[in-house]
C-alpha cells in the first residue's frame, strides 16, 4: 500500500447528467441540470441547503428518477433500469451517508466485513480469514486501527464517518457518494475527514462525488465543482476557474470561505 497517485482521470465520463428535471409538490427543485464526471474525477456538488444536492446523489443511485431527462452511470441509462438492473449499480457506486448509517447492533469490524460477507450469500466464495485480513487492512486505511471490536454507539461522528468510509471500500465499488461527509463535526475531525478522503483519492483512482456545502472542502478534494443555484447549474467546471464565475450567489460563497479563512487566523 502506497500514497503514490493513481493515474489521471480520463475523458469518459462514469456520470452523466442531462438535462434532468425534476420537482415535488409542484416545487421544482432540479431544473435542467447537466454536467458530467469522468472516470477517476472527483467532483464537488456545492450550494446552499435545500437546492438539490443531496437529491442529485439520489438520481444516481436510482432512488429517485427524473421528472424529465437521463442520468447515465457507466454507461448504463439509470433511469431506464428495473429495479432488479439497480441492484448491480448500486454494488458498483456505494454512498456515504452523513448519517454514516452503520448497523448499532454490530461491531466496527462486523460492519466493515458485511458487503464482504453479502458475497457469500450471492454464492460467491468467501475466505473468513481473508475477511479478517482485509477488515484490518481497511481499517488501517482510514486510520482506526485496533477499533474492530468497538460498537458503533462508543464512536464519534467523525469516526463513524471514517467506519461507513471503509465499509464502502469494503464493497469494491467503482465510484463513492460523499454525502456532506464534514457537516456536524468539529473544525479538527473536519480536517481529519477531508484528510482521510484526499489520501483515498490519491490511493484508489476511483471516482467519486462530493455533496458539500463547505467551500474550503472542495478546493481541497475536487478537480471540479458543480455549483447549483437555485435547482440551476449556476457553475460547472475546474475548481481553479470558481473564482472567475459571474454568478453572485457563487462569489457570495467565495467571499464568506475569505472571510472564515481570516477570521480562523490561518
């Protein structure tokens, strides 16, 4: 295991988004959205609360479809999937959720090896020592070695973050969900979380979205930034050209991460 970078991303995009609408009781919340991640990217969604971030990784996963337009994942027209057909890109894109929706009644250790052990129940051969191996070596991944035995009430949110962080790995997927993944903790497990998931970026290659409202977290893990004003793609594309965006709700954004970033004293 190294931190040596994984290669650049490529120009084919795993994510597709196009055109896609999408409203509930009448309220649009995504309204012609389109962009795309490519294979090995990582892309932040930014925007304030309630404009449609969190519903974006919902539309990927298949949980909801889209009052008008397609959203592709490897390739595959998601909106035009059986639930049966989800099942498989949902074993290839796993989420984090901010919850970090681990199972209370089982250890750290037995919820990083249950996507391990959902193999042995599709028939697929499964070693219980290879298990055990490769629950280690996850956690020691995200840095939570010796926690194996712990329950999930005696973590930190930061660290259950860290837990349901591994447990996805776990799974092997070709893309991660982050779902607001430094929202609730406090400014020191913040810089630990976004830490842990840049490490992962460089280590695994694999593609991966980032919901966040947190301006200094997508400058420090994304190559670009979807930013959604209003269910609108108010900006798309490298983070570095954020900064030149005429949007104002984005330079309202840009000017507030100045001001927090003096005013911490950094």
């Amino acid at each position: 295991m190294t931190d040596e970078p994984k290669p650049r991303a490529s120009d084919n995009p795993y994510i597709e988004f196009r055109h896609v609408y999408k409203a509930f009781d009448e309220q649009p919340v995504l309204e012609d959205v389109s962009f795309q991640v490519r294979r090995g990217e990582m892309v932040a969604v930014l925007g304030r609360s309630g404009v449609g971030k969190s519903v974006t990784l919902k539309h990927i996963l298949g949980f909801l479809k889209p009052d008008a337009g397609q959203v592709f994942v490897a390739g595959r027209e998601v909106t035009a999937l059986s639930e049966e057909e989800l099942v498989d890109v949902r074993r290839r894109v796993t989420m984090v959720f901010q919850s970090g929706a681990l199972f209370d009644s089982l250890t750290v250790g037995e919820n990083i090896a249950y996507p391990l052990r959902e193999r042995a129940a599709r028939g697929l051969a499964v070693d219980e020592n290879e298990i055990q191996k490769r629950v280690d070596d996850l956690l020691a991944r995200v840095e939570l070695e010796g926690m194996r035995e712990l329950m999930p009430p005696d973590l930190s949110t930061g660290m259950k973050r860290a837990v349901a962080i591994a447990r996805a790995l776990a799974a092997e997927p070709e893309c991660i969900l982050y779902d607001e993944p430094t929202t609730m903790v406090d400014p020191l497990m913040a810089q630990m979380i976004s830490d842990l998931i840049l490490k992962l970026k460089r280590q695994t290659g694999l593609t991966s979205i980032v919901v966040t409202h947190d301006m200094k977290l997508a400058r420090k893990l994304a190559d670009r930034v979807v930013f959604l004003v209003d269910g609108h793609v108010g900006f798309f594309g490298p983070t570095k050209e954020m900064d030149q965006s005429a949007e104002p709700i984005v330079q309202d954004f840009i000017q507030l991460d100045e001001v927090s970033f003096l005013s911490s004293g950094q």
